[in-house]
C-alpha cells in the first residue's frame, strides 16, 4: 500500500512519522520527500493495520491529512519518462559529463542489440574523437554522421547544463523530412493549381493519372508557369506523400555544389568538408521524391551519374568509395526542348529517355484566359494578407488590361504585378493606373493620344473584342471566354459595333 502524508513542516516530523511503521516492523520499498509532504510505499501495509495506525499519526503534532495514493510521484515520472522515450522512433541515449552513457531508449537498445548503458561514448560508436570533440565542445556540436551497428546515422547533441548531453541519432530521410516539411505548402494536391480552364483541367486530369504511377516524370512548361507547383502536387497524392519532397534548381549551382547537393559527399572529400560527411538530397528523400527542376542546365557529368543511379539507383558521394543504395523518384522538369538539345548533343539521348517514361505539359497563363482573374483575385488576398493591410479588391476596369496581356512571365508574373499593385495602392480599390501593365496595354490598344483614363479602357475593350471575335464569334462564347455575362458582352458589341454592320447573334 502507498500512502500520502501531509504535514505542517517541521523539524523531526518525517522521522516520527516513519518511525510508526518502523514500531510494526512494516517493509518500506520508497520514500519520497516533497515537503510538507511525504510519501511511503509500505508492501506489506495493509487496510486493517492502517486503520490502526491511522490515529497514532495523527497523534503527531503537525499531521494534517493521510490518504491513500495509487503510485508514488517519482515512480509516476519515471513510468512516464519510459513511455515517452518509448514513443520516440528516433534512438536517444543520455551522456554523463563524462560522455558515459546514462540512459538509453528501447530503439536505441533495439539498434545496439543491448543496453549500452555505462559504456563510453566513443566506444559505443567507435570513434574515440567523438568523446573528444563532445567534451571539448560542451556537448554542443553541429549534426555529423556516425556510424551504429554498421547502420550510418546522423547524431544531434544537446548540452544539459552541468549533466552531460542527450544525443539523438537520425536516418538521413528523418532530416529530409523536416526539410520537405520548411517548404510544404498548405494546399495539398491540385488544390493548390487554381484554375477552371480547358487547358489546366486537361492537365488536372492528366497528371492524377500519372501521379499514382512510381516512375520518373518530366514536366514541361514555360517559365513560370508552376512546374514545381505541378511536381509537389504529383507528390501530395502519390504512395510516397508521407515521405520526403525535396528539390534541386539545376541551374543554380555550379557543376561541383550541385553534384555535392544532390548526392552528398564522404568525410575529407574537400577543403572544409564537414567532418564526417554530408548526405546529399538522395539520402535525404530516401523513400521520397527529389525534384530536378531546369534538368536541361544539367552538366555532361552529371547527367552521366544520373543516369547511373536512375537504372539502379545506387551512387556513390563525392570523394567516396562507398556504395550508397536509395528508393527515390525522381520528377524533372524543364522550358528547353530537350528533344531538340538531343539531336544538337547537348543533352543524353539515353537520359531524355530514362527520365520521359512519363510526362505532362504545364499550359501557359496565356492559354488560361479564363483563370487569369481568378488567380489575379487570390494573389491579391495572399498579397494583402503578406504584408499585413486590409484587403484590396480590383476594379472592373483592371479586368481588361489584365485579360489582354500576354503574360510572358506567366503566373509568378502576374503574382508579382499583383504583389507590386496591394503595395503601392493607397486605396481598397485596385485600379488600372496601379498595375505596372496598365500603361504599356493600353498603349498598344490605342490610336494616338489618350485624353482619359476612359477613353484609354474603351481603346482596350474595343482592341480586345476585335481581336477575340474572330476566335470567338457568338456573345455566348466570347462571354465564356472573358467570364463575364453574355448581356454585357453583347452590349460592348453593340456599343463598339462589333462585329461590324452584321446582325449580332
């Protein structure tokens, strides 16, 4: 039986109190002292004798309250501090200031084959520099491969303050994962690809066929039209969504760093190498996806390795002799004509064909007509909200300007026109002068000189209606194409005399 004494503290008291039970010869297994508290595990205390002792303890001056508990505090935190390093997948082990180890949680034991405990730090990995370094660092050094058993980890030390250390030991897509996690965007799937047009329901449609299948994908589109956007949603419904996405610009690094990033590098591979070595993104996304974007930048070299690790998808790090086996996907994409660099020989036939097993075409916002206000009125809440103003909404007479520009720089361009336009207005409403296409679209819509922001709209809208007519020739279709009411379509048609002295439909 447990029991809970509360007490006025004094000087004795808890002695007078355990030497009642010491009188009845009762077998103390604890004894907790959290004054004006204590508390007894007496195995043999049972009801009857409580009962008994229950007015001599009271007959101690100070003695307030004794009742039954089911668990001792400390053995209530101890019970708990083995259910949560139970709960933890990651292998933990506490260090002694001597590096020695103190503790060690069931995955740790598991890796190790038994508990480690009271083992030097250095043995336990085999690495009598690492005690070293622990020590002379204060237990504080930056996240370094070891190596467990023959399994290759990553070991993230944590200093307690006069106590040593806990370390906590990572597969390298456990990093991944966290990585993947910095840069997830809160829409999952194609949720996050807005647009009801043709051309992106076709692609909608197309690429949650592919998504499902584990083979490489090449996405192709122009700059800017969210080919990273397509792969993260490809990703999102694919059987490996609970594993790490991570993604490599082939264009931004030199030959070396990217080859480095991508498949990491052993420990002394160059001047100011991290000591122990580096796992590059295909370790880190081991049972994930690395995205390549702009893969036709990529160098002779390295599309050599690639090609190597995409038909077993084994490699070895820079400056390494050390087979490293991952299952990976891997999604490409790209704006050049990789089928065109072939037939020049920059780019590997074998390759192109390695990573085209399946495909899809990211449409350029040109082609999205009917979305473009869509995303111009989403960016623009995302916008407002980024920089911390109430919301701005557009004004009708933006939807022209914004509808006949070509949009070169597709979607990140009008997401920046729009960023650009919630900054500098001063108003809830966004107009015309407060887009930096306004002026240059109207421009080209007009005859001459403009005497007002009026005339310059009409000029557009006119310029615009002729221009779409031909594609679109009935007030229903051209509504459809613009978004708008087939009545006010036929309106402007009949305002503007379009199409010329032919009866509208």
């Amino acid at each position: 039986m447990r029991i809970h004494v509360s007490f006025i503290d004094r000087v004795g008291i808890t002695q007078e109190v355990l030497a009642l039970l010491g009188a009845r010869h009762l077998n103390l297994d604890a004894v907790e002292m959290v004054p004006p508290n204590v508390y007894i595990d007496a195995p043999t205390l049972s009801p009857d004798v409580l009962e008994e002792l229950h007015d001599a303890l009271f007959n101690v001056h100070g003695v307030q309250s004794v009742k039954v508990v089911d668990i001792l505090p400390g053995q209530r935190r101890h019970l708990q501090l083995d259910a949560l390093l139970a709960a933890m997948s990651d292998p933990v082990l506490a260090l002694d200031s001597a590096g020695h180890v103190l503790l060690a949680n069931p995955a740790l034991i598991a890796l190790c084959g038994q508990d480690p405990e009271g083992r030097s730090v250095g043995e336990l990995f085999g690495d009598p520099q690492l005690l070293d370094a622990l020590i002379e660092q204060g237990f504080h050094l930056p996240l370094r491969e070891v190596t467990l058993n023959g399994q290759t980890l990553l070991l993230d030390a944590t200093p307690i303050t006069n106590a040593g250390a806990l370390l906590t030991l990572y597969q390298a897509n456990r990093i991944g994962e966290r990585l993947s996690a910095l840069h997830h965007d809160h829409a999952e799937g194609f949720d996050a690809l807005l647009g009801d047009s043709p051309p992106i329901r076709t692609l909608k449609a197309r690429a949650l066929r592919v998504a499902a299948l584990d083979a490489p994908l090449l996405i192709h589109g122009e700059t800017g039209t969210g080919k990273e956007l397509v792969a993260r949603a490809c990703h999102a419904i694919s059987s490996r969504h609970n594993a790490p996405f991570l993604a490599l610009n082939c264009a931004a690094l030199p030959e070396n760093l990217a080859e480095s990033e991508l498949f990491g590098y052993a420990p002394g591979a160059f001047t100011g190498a991290q000591r122990g070595g580096k796992p590059g993104l295909m370790e880190l996304a081991n049972q994930g996806t690395v995205f390549l974007d702009e893969i036709g930048e990529m160098s002779p070299y390295l599309q050599a390795k690639l090609l190597r690790f995409l038909s077993d998808g084994s490699f070895r790090r820079v400056g390494g002799d050390r087979e490293v086996k991952v299952n990976v996907r891997i999604l490409s994409a790209t704006h050049r004509d990789l089928e065109k660099m072939v037939a020049e020989g920059s780019f590997r036939e074998d390759l192109f064909y390695r990573l085209n097993v399946l495909n899809l075409e990211v449409p350029p916002l040109r082609e999205r007509g009917q979305d473009i206000l869509m995303l111009a009125r989403a960016f623009m809440r995302q916008a407002c909200t980024q920089i911390q103003r109430p919301l701005c909404r557009l004004a009708p007479g933006t939807y022209p300007a914004l509808l006949g520009n070509r949009w070169p720089g597709n979607v990140r361009q009008l997401q920046n026109v729009i960023f650009r336009a919630a900054a500098i207005c001063e108003s809830s409403l966004v107009d015309i002068g407060d887009l930096d296409i306004a002026g240059t679209s109207v421009a080209r819509q007009s005859d001459g000189e403009v005497a007002s922001l009026e005339q310059a709209v009409e000029n557009f809208e006119r310029g615009l209606l002729e221009k779409l007519y031909a594609t679109y020739p009935s007030t229903r279709q051209l509504a459809s194409r613009l978004q708008t009411s087939h009545t006010a379509i036929a309106h402007r048609l009949r305002k503007y005399g379009i199409p010329g002295k032919e009866t509208l439909p």
